[in-house]
C-alpha cells in the first residue's frame, strides 16, 4: 500500500492537504472508520498466520477459528469498495500489473527460494500460476477488479455473485490461480463494490453496536465446538466441495450459505464497533500491502525455525500473539516500508511506454485532472 501522501482518492476517500475535521478528529475526504478496520483486520491477518501452527492449544484453536470466521471476508469487502473506480481503461489497467502483479511476480519467487533452502530443493510443479500460501489474495483482487466493469452492469451484482459462488462449490477448480478462493469469495468483493457511505452511517445506530457485541460474543462461544467438530477447509474456503470430496452435495450448500452468512454478520459487527475517529493506528491502515507481503516472508522464515517446536500452550500462543503484533508494527515503520519499496511498489520505468501516466516524468502531464497526488500510483485496495 503506498503511503498517504501517495494515494489517489478512491471513492469516498479524496485527496488534499487539509487537516483533520475537529469535529470527526479525521482527514477531509477521508474515511478514518475504513483505515482503522484496514490496520484491525490486516493484524488479525498476521495473528491468525502466526498461531495457525499452534494446533494442540484448544484455546488457540477455537480462537482461530473464530478469526477466520470473518476476518478474509470483511477485508475483501472492503477492497471491493476501494475498488469502485476501477473502469478497465489502459492507465488503470497498468496501474493494476505494476501494483498487483509485479508484486506478485516478486513475492511468489522471494517464496519459492525460501521452499528450496527448507525442503533442499524446487517442487514438482512450481509454476507461477500455481500462488504460494498468501499470494493467492493478490491473484483473486487481479482477476476481481479486471471485472469491476461488469458488476457495475447488472441489475443483481450480490445475488448473481452468490449464485456464482455456489454454483462454483460443485466444480473441480484446482489450484491453477487460486480459482476455488475467487469464485467462493466473490460475494463480499461484490458486495463491497455495491456499498455506498451511507451503508456506512447505519452502523453508527445504538442498536446496530449492541447487537455487534452480542454477534461476536455469541460467535466466539461458537467457535470452540465448531473448532473441535468441523474441519479448518470450511473456513479457507480454498477447494470446492468437489474437490474436498463431500458427499451428499445438498446439505454442504446450506452448510456453506451458512458460513457465508456468519462471515457477513461478523463483518458487519467488526466495521459497527471500530472506531469512526482517527486513532493511532489510523495512519497504518494506508499500509496493509506492506505489512501482507512482508509478514509472509517473515512467518514463512519463523516456520522454518525450530520456533513452533520449542512454544506451546497458553505460552507459546501469548508469546507468538506479542510476536505478530510487534511484527505488524514493524512493518507499518518508515525505514521498513522503504527497504521494500522495490518488491512492494516496484519502479518498472523500463518495463512502461514513454507515454504512460505511470512513469514519473508524465504524472504532472495527465489528462485526468486533479491533484498531483491523485495522479499517482492508485492502492492496491488491500
């Protein structure tokens, strides 16, 4: 994710200069609710990476699964809703293989060499279409966004996406581009798409808050005999029901809605309690790219140590919760952010055309108006 004072405005979250609202306590333009949910969600992403190894800790286990309940739908939500401006011209279209897919391209080989020195050499099949642990997100927001145009076409985004979404549960997808997390999670990147701020302002009811705190209070009792009866495969949501091999098919449809609804109604609840004033994590939330590349690589390092061998129990889980966090904010530091600018924001000036609006030296000379800011690299809606 670029920093602030590089982001363009996406809709609902313009660009300038001014200070914070004294009123709200945020920047004008800007939606401090999203940022502060984007940095909550962001560092359940890490602590729930960080204690997936933990699985002997019930404790640890049920607090996983209720993670997992919803924290991948609630960020895909909300990177459809970032994504609302997206219209497939060319200069987005670029702006999408420079900040999505080149990342990609890096991380995937940074992952692929971490494999080779722990396993003493390549897989089979190492293909690049084929992503490694988390790259699988930047592959479904690549393919997502490339049809932004479309949902914004239809009558019935939502329920078309769900009837997609189910329908998809019944196919051998694979692994080849993570095809079985892009069509189960669709909904929520559509749904974010059909969101608008005013969507947002009915969280701020009283009623909306209590009912919140029941919801996640009554899903984390949940989560302990879901956790100790139902396999982790319907939460990663990664393979179809044909490839996991249920038998019979109908009842598992209703199973699945089931979980669909739960990640919605958490999502819900999570967005109604977080803060709609600027905190001091509001300014983090502009860097989730960073801190979802460069946590991978880190875990990926710890899970080659004898770390998970020597930790468990309530302490181990402690001990990895304080790890994750302090590796969140790590991540989110400036002298971090600028040692992997070059995997993160790659600087491509030899891979575009002399005409594109992506090189520095024609930002100022774009057609699109605006500000400066808003002419440059626009987020990758992570």
């Amino acid at each position: 994710m670029t920093s602030p004072a590089a982001r363009p405005p996406e809709p609902g979250q313009g660009a300038n200069n001014r200070g914070p609202d004294p009123k709200t306590g945020q920047a004008p333009g800007r939606d401090a609710r999203l940022d502060n949910a984007k940095f909550i969600l962001i560092a359940l992403v890490v602590f729930g990476h960080a204690i997936e190894p933990l699985r002997d800790h019930g404790p640890t286990e049920a607090l996983y699964y209720w993670i997992y309940f919803f924290h991948m739908p609630a960020f895909i939500m909300i990177s459809g809703y970032l994504s609302r401006s997206f219209d497939a011209s060319s200069n987005r279209v670029e702006k999408l293989v420079v900040t999505v897919a080149v990342p990609y391209l890096i991380f995937w080989t940074l992952h692929q060499t971490i494999y080779f020195f722990e396993r003493g050499g390549l897989p089979d099949a190492a293909s690049v279409l084929k992503p490694t642990w988390t790259l699988w997100f930047l592959v479904a927001l690549f393919l997502w966004r490339l049809s932004v145009p479309v949902w914004k076409q239809l009558r019935w985004p939502v329920l078309i996406a769900v009837v997609i979404s189910m329908f998809g549960a019944t196919a051998s997808l694979g692994e080849t581009l993570s095809m079985g997390r892009v069509v189960s999670f669709l909904p929520f990147f559509v749904l974010g798409l059909s969101l608008r701020r005013e969507h947002f302002a009915l969280l701020d009811r009283l009623w909306v808050r209590i009912l919140s705190v029941v919801v996640l209070g009554t899903t984390a009792v949940l989560a302990v005999p879901i956790s100790d009866r139902w396999s982790r495969d319907w939460l990663f949501w990664k393979d179809s029901l044909t490839d996991r091999d249920i038998d019979p098919l109908l009842p598992s449809f209703g199973i699945r809605l089931a979980f669909m609804g739960l990640a919605l109604l958490m999502t819900i609840a999570v967005l109604a309690l977080t803060p709609k004033r600027r905190t001091w994590f509001t300014s983090l939330g502009a860097y989730t790219l960073y801190v979802y590349l460069g946590h991978s690589v880190a875990l990926l390092l710890l899970k080659a140590s004898p770390w998970y061998d020597m930790v468990g129990g309530p302490t181990g889980t402690a001990l990895t919760a304080f790890g994750a966090v302090s590796l969140t904010l790590l991540l989110c530091t400036p002298w971090v952010r600028k040692g992997m600018q070059w995997a993160v924001e790659p600087q491509l000036t030899w891979f575009l055309r002399k005409d594109s609006t992506l090189r520095p030296e024609n930002r100022g000379s774009s057609g699109t108006g605006g500000s400066g800011d808003a002419r440059k690299k626009e987020s990758a809606g992570v």
